[in-house]
C-alpha cells in the first residue's frame, strides 16, 4: 500500500533554517506564481496551512473544505517532486495552533527566516493578518508580493474608477475588452458589431437538447484521505459529500476546460439564465472553482475560449456571454472589494435584520424553486449564477434578511466561494445593500420571472400568478 499523502507531506519537513519563508495559501496553486521567482529551492522553505480556523470563520461545505484542502495536498506533493523543501501542516497535526498567525510563528521559530514572502491574500480578513505579522514578527521582513494572476491591478481598476459617479460594470467590460485586445476590431469596436448579447441569452430550457454532464473526477487516494478527515473533524458540517467529483490538480481542471469548451460551450449563450430541476449545471462551464483556487489561469481561459469558437463555429452570443464572465464581472467584483475596504462588509442600505431561514442549510422548504435551488446547493455545493442572484438571493432580498447573514452563507456553502468573489456579488449585487456600488438597481422580482425561467413551479403548492391567500407564492407576496 502506497503511503497516506499527510504522512508524506510530514516526512518531508525541512530542517535546519530557511533564509526565506514562503508563505502559499490555499487558493493560490499557481506554479507560474511569482511567489517562486522569489525564493532559491535550497536555502528557503515553502509554508503550506490547513488550519481550523479557515473551515470555521463561517462554517464551510463538506464539499468545499474538501476541494480546498484536497487541492492544498496535490499542489504540495508537486512542490515536493519539484524538489521544494515543504513545510505543510495537515488539520489533524495535534501541534497545528488552528490559525495562519500560530503557524507561520511557529515556521519562523522552528526556522529562524529573515524574510516572508507571499503573494497578496484575496481576502481582507488575511491581509490584516498579515499587517499584524509585520507587527509581531519584528526580526523579519515581510513582503507581500503583487498578485499576477488577474487581469486588471488595484492601481489600473482605482484609475478607471476615479471621477466616476458610478461604477458600471458594462463600461468597465468595454475597456477591459480594448486593452486585452479581445473580440474587438482594429479601431476598437466590438466585433459583431454589439459589445453585450445578454438579451440573446435568456432561452428557457424547455426546448433545449439535453446537455452532456460536466467532467467529474473520481476521488483519488489524496481527496479520499481528505474527505474521511473532513468527516471526522467536521461532524457537524453541513452538506454531502457523496457527489463530490471536483478537479483539484491542474491535470484535471485543464481536462475539464476542455469538456465545457467541447461539450457545452456553443450552447452556454442562449440558455444561461435557464433553471431546470433534473439539471444542476446546464450548459454552464463549471470553471470557477479551479479558476479561484488558481489551477487554471483566466488568460488561458480566454485563449482557449476564442480559439476553440473560432475552431467549431460558437455563435458569438456563446463566446461573448462566456468571456464577459471572466473579463467583465470577475475583475469588476474583484476591484470593487479592495477599493471599498473593510468597511463595505458592514453596509445594509437598506436596513434589513432579518434571520436567515433554517431551510437555507436543510433545504427543507414547500417552495419548491427554493428546495431545487437549496438542495443542489447541498449535494454538490454548487448552483449557477441565476439561482444565486435571482432564487436564493432574490427571496434574502425580499423577505429582509440581513446582508451580513446571507452573505456569509454563500461563502460557507458554494465549492467557489472566496471573500473577494462572493461578498461584493452577495452584498451588492444581490442585496443591494451597498446603495449601488455594484449593481444600478435591486434585482428583485416575482415568483412569475422564476415560472418564466425554469420548471420549478410546476406542481408546487404555490401559485406565482397570486398575491395573497394560502396559495400566493411567497416571491409575490414580499414583491
């Protein structure tokens, strides 16, 4: 039998000292980082963190700590092959402090570095940590280096919002689009003529071919390990693991961009926006958790994307409602959550305070569009962007929930969630609670746009054409 992963991470701790202390954290599994421009593979170490307190600042998705901590693994067992001295800290370590700040004291003790070096952490939260560290940690240097996975810098997204009154994403997508030199012609017009399809990608499902299912990946000997240790510390978590078949290596998300860009890709366009209850992905690429986690890097995306519409004649709706994705809304909510600060986490313009329902984590509701939208939440820690914005966040919206509260539940329950992808999208797009920072208006709407966009509907006890009486459905009513 071939050795357990964790015992092979353990095995290869460095010893002696380590001139530099590289710190990767856990959605930063990028080999092309600069993180390794940075440090020499024989007088520095590499410091790798399972840590507690990353599962339970909002309690995270079996499927989610899963994906993270399973990925962390493959990341650092090809770190070791690349012959990096390693020092990872499982989450069963009966040393582990259970935090990032007592694990990297203890690395520069064990150590003794005079230098910590990490790429920009994609989380506010962490970033005050490390600030605290260059407080505590007075012996040592610490940089923090420029994060180049994305497409457009802090300083190039601060230029572009200066002076502005607001800030629309459509105008930031245009420019985005000119300077990637991206299905624009020479002059800089939109090629096709129009920059936005979105009103050509609003089909029903009803009439659609039924789309080949994503790529899953069956669990190898390192997720397998993972998951019986997710079980085991996290009793209590909530979700299931048993459909887990995500891409936590390069290899296999690489294998997965090119089954969307075969299979589904020509059809993402026009049913994007379309709910139905048999199927939990559609025609959707599915990318993002191995695009956040750094697997796949979105300039590879796009390559890739327009390549392979040019290849097999996508319609142009297709590939434009893809690439917005990745060029427009990514780099938008990610500009957006550095510029505001740790402040915008506490907004609620609209003075809402209501608890968030218990079937939100069971699932368990007669609403049936809820119950399809929340239970393919919690068997596969997943859902697509009109289920989010326009299902679970719309009925947040409308009946009053706190923003705080369901914005922390999407960063507890989807396998994608990180703090800079699903606060700004969860507080302003879906909440509007930052007065319209990120969205112009609430996206609030009736139970008969949900009747309109997918089956759910049928058979529920719930009339959406009601506004009152036993049998109103609830999105009317609070509409």
């Amino acid at each position: 039998m071939s050795e357990r992963a964790s015992t092979t991470l353990r095995r290869h701790a460095p010893t002696g000292t380590a001139e530099t202390l590289a710190i990767v954290l856990g959605d930063q599994l990028d080999h092309d980082s600069p993180i390794f421009d940075a440090i020499d593979r024989k007088r520095d170490a590499i410091l790798m963190m399972e840590v507690r307190a990353e599962s339970e600042h909002v309690p995270s998705h079996r499927q989610r700590t899963t994906l993270f901590l399973s990925a962390m693994r493959h990341f650092a067992l090809e770190l070791i092959e690349r012959g990096y001295r390693l020092r990872y800290i499982t989450l069963d370590d009966p040393e582990n402090s259970r935090n990032f700040t007592g694990e990297v004291s203890r690395a520069v003790k064990d150590l003794g570095p005079e230098r910590i070096v990490l790429v920009e952490p994609g989380e506010q939260r962490v970033m005050s940590m490390v600030r605290s560290w260059r407080r505590s940690l007075k012996d040592v240097t610490i940089d923090v280096l420029e994060d180049t996975h994305f497409l457009c810098t802090h300083d190039e997204f601060s230029k572009w919002a200066e002076g502005r009154k607001s800030l629309v994403l459509e105008y930031f997508y245009r420019e985005m689009r000119r300077r990637l030199n991206v299905l624009v012609t020479e002059d800089g017009k939109p090629r096709g003529g129009e920059w936005n399809y979105d009103r050509e990608n609003r089909r029903t499902f009803k009439s659609a071919p039924r789309p080949p299912a994503p790529r899953r990946f069956r669990p190898d000997a390192v997720t397998r390990e993972v998951m019986e240790m997710v079980e085991a510390q996290f009793p209590d978590a909530c979700g299931s693991l048993d459909s887990f078949g995500w891409p936590v290596t390069r290899t296999a998300a690489l294998a997965a961009l090119d089954d969307f860009l075969e299979n589904r890709f020509a059809r993402f366009g026009p049913y994007q926006d379309a709910m139905w209850t048999d199927q939990p992905f559609l025609y959707h690429a599915v990318l993002s958790p191995a695009i956040n986690l750094k697997l796949l890097n979105p300039r590879e995306v796009i390559d890739r994307a327009v390549e392979a519409a040019t290849e097999c004649n996508v319609p142009l709706p297709s590939l434009e409602g893809f690439l917005r994705q990745i060029i427009g809304w990514r780099e938008f909510i990610r500009g957006v959550y550095w510029r505001e600060g740790r402040s915008y986490r506490q907004r609620n313009e609209l003075d809402q305070h209501g608890s968030l329902p218990e079937f939100y984590w069971t699932g368990e509701t007669d609403m049936q569009c809820m119950k399809h939208a929340l239970g393919q939440v919690i068997e596969h820690g997943y859902g697509h962007h009109i289920q989010r914005l326009m299902v679970t966040g719309n009925f947040a919206l409308i009946s009053g929930v706190s923003p705080r509260a369901i914005s922390d539940w999407y960063l507890a329950m989807y396998v994608d969630a990180v703090d800079w992808v699903t606060l700004p999208n969860t507080l302003g797009m879906v909440m509007h609670a930052d007065g319209g920072v990120v969205g112009t208006k609430p996206y609030a709407a009736s139970g008969r746009y949900i009747q309109r966009m997918s089956n759910y509907c049928r058979g529920c006890r719930y009339d959406p054409a009601q506004r009152t009486g036993e049998e109103a459905c609830p999105f009317t009513i609070f509409f």
